[in-house]
C-alpha cells in the first residue's frame, strides 16, 4: 500500500486532501484510480488514515477516510544521528537507511577528518536533496513522522547541540569492551533520547574523542571489526529496534 503525508490543515473529518509533489505522483506515475486504498499520515502524530481516493482536481487529490489506526511505526526512543560528511553519495544511502531504520533527527557533522567541504550555497542545496530523501524513505516504510536533517554543523557544535540527550554515544575503533556497549544500549528506557555520533571514512581524531569525552559522551565499540562509516549507525539501530520494539 502506497504512503503519504498530508499536512494536518489538509485533515478535516473524512476528507483529506493532497497536493504538490503527492499529487503529482499519484495522478501522474501511479495512475491511481477513483477508489484505490492509500494510507496518510500527518507527520505529527501516530495515527494513520486509511483512505480512498474520491476525486481529483486541477491540483489536489481528495480523499475519503475509512478508518484510523493507532499505529506504532515510530521507535520508541528518540534517535539524534550526527554523521561526519562522508565522501561521494554516502551520506545519501545513510539518509535513506537510517530513516528506514527509525532514526528521528539527522544532523551533518563537517569533523576534522571530512574530505567533503562545502560553502554555504552547495550545503543548502544538500540539505534540500537530503530532506527529500529523508521524507521519500519515510514514505517508503510507513513512517509517521518524517526525520529532518538539519544544517550542517562543525563538531564543536554539534557536542553543544548533543547535551539534552540523555545517552550519548560516540563509537571510536579504538574503544574496548564489547559488554560495556552491549549494558549502556540495554539500559536505554523507552521514552529517552539518544545521540550517536559517526566519525567520516578516517574516523574521528583523537582530539575530537577528548572534547566527546569531556562533554560526556561514551566511547564505545561496535565488535571486533572496522566498520565502514555508512555501517555503524545502521548496528546501533539495528540493535535499539531488537531491543525496544515489542
């Protein structure tokens, strides 16, 4: 079943109404027919609508609620990703993935080891792209709420930006005890926040771990292997779905 966001003003009763880039789609690629079954989500909330298409117009497609369910598609914490810029499309496919994987908030670290510096012209056209890549993997897995990626921020920032959080992880390969990561990710309680930080394709430098580690971050370790950086958020999602999701 195909999945849409509607903004919640486009809600009212049993009639729900898509625009823009939505309607496109569904008119124009989909070829949707009068009758077909689509779920809406308004971005804000748990709920999904089940609906029908009814009828288009010259730039909306008016739907007609069958019924809401309380779904639970979202984690049931809170997921800050602050990824070091990774070369190439990278940091696309870790958009995509993580979104996927429940991720909540996405936030583009320019640390000191990224080969990729952008001016501000090219980083807002990034953060455009990225934020519809974001909002089509959230479509793609019945997501209902769609994660924003955020301005890129330098490290030091992005420590500042981290502090609410209440677990806060920065993974380093030269990190050691395999059961100290496994008993801090399974003391996480529903309901709480947690930062993860990615270092780039180098890793992070060691001044940076000190500043992490003085601003209260856990290094920890991810195994016995090396991981590469469009691989690390992606285990420690794995592993907060495998323990928090019921």
């Amino acid at each position: 079943m195909y999945h849409f966001f509607a903004e919640p003003s486009d809600i009212a009763g049993r009639d729900i109404y898509l625009r823009g880039v939505d309607y496109n789609h569904i008119r124009n690629v989909l070829r949707m027919k009068k009758g077909e079954v689509i779920s809406v989500s308004d971005g804000i909330s748990d709920k999904e609508y089940r609906c029908h298409i009814e009828s288009y117009t010259a730039d909306t497609v008016h739907c007609r609620l069958d019924f809401i369910k309380e779904a639970d598609a979202e984690l049931p914490v809170r997921v800050y990703l602050f990824q070091s810029l990774p070369k190439s499309d990278k940091m696309e496919f870790i958009i995509q993935k993580s979104v996927e994987l429940g991720v909540s908030d996405i936030i583009p670290v320019a640390s000191k080891r990224c080969v990729v510096k952008l001016d501000e012209k090219k980083a807002a056209a990034r953060i455009g792209r990225w934020n519809s890549i974001a909002e089509a993997a959230a479509k793609q897995s019945a997501r209902h709420n769609v994660p924003r990626v955020h301005n890129i921020l330098s490290f030091r920032e992005a420590l500042s930006y981290s502090e609410e959080c209440e677990t806060r992880l920065i993974p380093y390969e030269l990190a050691e005890d395999f059961g100290k990561t496994r008993d801090i990710l399974n003391s996480v309680d529903r309901g709480r926040s947690v930062a993860i930080f990615i270092g780039p394709e180098g890793g992070f430098d060691e001044e940076e771990i000190e500043a992490a580690e003085e601003a209260g971050l856990i290094p920890v370790t991810l195994g016995h292997r090396i991981l590469r950086t469009e691989t690390a958020a992606m285990v420690i999602l794995s592993w907060l779905i495998f323990i928090l999701e019921k």
